[in-house]
C-alpha cells in the first residue's frame, strides 16, 4: 500500500526517498532538454516528458495531502475552512519566497525579459503569455508549468476538501478530457506550441492523473486498485508506442495528433512508477540519498537553471559542456538556497498545522493527556513531509 513505513529515509524523516529520487530524474531531463536540444523520436522531447512526471507527483501529493487533512478534520469537528486557509498560508511559504526573490534578482540584474514581463510574471500568467506570443521566451520559460500549479492550487483544494467524494472522480475525468479537448481544437485551428499545451485548460491532464493516483490509493480493495493501475501501464505504453510511430512517420493530421496527446503517455505509464516508488519497489540504486536529497531541492533547481544558462552566456549554445555547467551551478545555488533560505521559511509551516493537534480525554488514573498525532498516516495518504 501506499506510504508504507519501510519507505522512510534513514534519517527519519517520512519521506519516499524513491518518489524524491524521480524528482531528480525529471529535473535532470528538463535541464538535459534545454542545454543539449536532443532531436529524435526517442529524446527529442525528453524535457516534457520529464515535466509531466512532476506534474502527476504534484497531483498524487498535493491530494493526497488534502484528503488526508479533510479525514482528520471531519473526524475531529475542526472548520474545513480553516484546513483551506491553512494550505494555502504553508503553499505561500515553500513558492513565494524563492519564486520572488529569483524574480527581483533578474530585475536587478536587468535580465530584458523578465522586466519587459514582470507583471505577467509576478501574477503566475506565464503560460498565457507564451501562448499569446507563440514562441519561447527565455530564461522565464520554463516558469510557466509554475503558473498552471498555481492554477491548480488555487481551485483544486476547494474541491477536495468541500465536494462529494464522488465528484472528484468527475473533476478528474472533466481535467483530463478537457485538456485532451481543448489541445485538439487548437491544434485544428492551427494554433502554436505554446498555444496548445501551456495554457492552464490544456495543461491539466497529468495534474489530474496524480489526483486519480491519489484517490486510488484509498480503494480499500488492493486488486481494484492494482487493476486500474495496470491498466494505465498498459494504456499508456499503447500510446507512447503510438506516439513514436507518429513522431518517425508521415500520416495525415500528424501534428495535430502529435500535440493533441501530448505527454499525456507519460501521464499514464508515470502513474504505475510513481505508485512502485511509494512503496520502494523500484530499482534499489533510486533510493540513493544523493538522488533523494537533490529531489529536496529541485524546485530551486527548477527555476534557477535558465537563468543560470542565461548568465553563463548559454543562450545560443548547446553542448555536454553546458548541461554540465548549468546542472552543476544550479544544483549549487539550490544546495544553499535550501539551507539558507527556504528551509528556514520553510519550517514556520509547523505553526499551522494543516488539521491542529486536540487534545484526547484520557480516563482518570491514566498517564496524562496524550495528543492526536499529527499525521494520520491514511493507506494512501501522501505524507506531509514529502510536501517540501
């Protein structure tokens, strides 16, 4: 089952270190993609493929997060509002802070872009701009799968936390057919890239398929839930292999196929991994605490490495000595960014709680008032902790 103790890293920390070890792997492709421009069915969009991997991570832990939270408090009689309002204030903490502060150091550093673009920068409409202008914009381009995690963060919470158990289930089929939909009708219209896969409504599909992870991971049938994962594995293979043959042949209406799936493959077969990486059940060298610990840190990674290409005057190079160059400096800036920056922030989460430990009656004569514990532990509840 998910979340099982023998995952936990040896330090005690209640982490996966698998799960973090595929955070590092993800990075490592979105920085291979940008500083060596592979071409090829096989890595040519590695990069995507490595971003859908965190965007189904981020659905599969941010729900699981809130369903957790949602049993506690309805168990406890505690406000879901105030589950809601503490989320957001401990999101609030671990993105804003470095988000910000990378963004003022360009300013300051006269970086053209994202001064000419500030304000869409600023207010997480990254995606939308580089749909309107057609074409990449660098070095903010990779902020805008930020803009759509803040998408979802701002709408998703209300419904895990307030609607039927039932309609989750649709609003995960409504995120992934309407990504899937709206993709296809603009690449019929003849939309750009960044038209077709960055703006929010058609960017949510491995989003989504986290979610559906994460509620499968409370089917208390075990062979329900191996079942539906197997068939994620196989669907998305089928379509990874669809993909390729796309990728390397000349069809009719290829392109718009192409773009109309997308990394939604990926979404699928990542399901299955990142269910196995919960448990441990990858590959032993996925648990090393090298991997484990850049996993930590990758969103400083993530959003230090174009720039940090940028300023080493790799804009128009590529090479093994620049993917080299910029993992080795951005994997440096994270490394004290998180020890000097953001895990300080990062440790006030602990004064809101996401559900506030209560104190339990205990009858007289026993040791004492014992307290709720903070985590649940539900079998498929994503720990609190692997939220960093």
């Amino acid at each position: 089952m998910l979340g099982e103790p023998d995952t936990q890293a040896p330090s005690g920390d209640a982490r996966w270190p698998q799960l973090d070890a595929l955070r590092t792997l993800s990075l490592t492709a979105v920085v291979f993609q940008h500083t060596m421009r592979p071409q090829g069915a096989l890595l040519g969009d590695i990069g995507a493929r490595g971003l859908m991997v965190f965007f189904v991570i981020s659905g599969f832990l941010i729900t699981g997060i809130l369903l957790d939270a949602r049993d506690r408090a309805e168990a406890q009689g505690v406000a879901k509002r105030g589950v809601l309002a503490r989320f957001y204030i401990r999101r609030f903490l671990r993105i804003f802070p470095l988000y910000y502060a990378v963004l003022a150091i360009a300013v300051l550093l006269h970086e053209p872009s994202t001064r000419q673009h500030l304000f869409e920068l600023a207010t997480y409409r990254t995606n939308f701009l580089l749909a309107r202008l057609g074409h990449n914009l660098p070095p903010v381009t990779p902020l805008w799968s930020l803009a759509v995690e803040e998408h979802y963060y701002l709408v998703w919470p209300l419904i895990a936390l307030f609607a039927r158990r039932a309609m989750l289930w649709q609003a995960v089929g409504i995120m992934v057919i309407g990504s899937v939909g709206m993709r296809a009708w603009i690449a019929v219209l003849g939309g750009s890239y960044q038209a077709i896969t960055m703006p929010t409504y058609a960017a949510v599909d491995g989003i989504a398929l986290g979610c559906a992870l994460a509620l499968l991971g409370r089917e208390p049938d075990d062979a329900v839930r191996e079942r539906w994962l197997r068939r994620a594995l196989v669907l998305g293979i089928i379509l990874v292999i669809i993909r390729m043959a796309l990728k390397m042949g000349a069809v009719p209406y290829r392109a718009i196929a192409l773009d109309t799936l997308n990394m939604l493959p990926i979404g699928l077969v990542s399901m299955w991994v990142i269910d196995r990486a919960t448990r441990g059940a990858l590959p032993r060298w996925l648990g090393h605490w090298t991997l484990a610990r850049l996993g930590v840190m990758s969103y400083g990674m993530y959003v230090f490495h174009r720039y940090v290409m940028h300023y080493l005057g790799f804009d128009r190079v590529r090479g093994l000595q620049v993917f080299a160059s910029v993992f080795a400096v951005s994997a440096v800036l994270a490394i004290v960014s998180w020890y000097g920056f953001e895990r300080p922030i990062n440790n006030l989460k602990r004064f809101w709680p996401y559900v506030p430990r209560l104190p339990i009656r205990v009858p007289d004569g026993a040791l004492g008032p014992v307290e709720a514990p903070d985590y649940a532990g539900a079998r498929g509840a994503a720990r609190p902790e692997q939220i960093s």
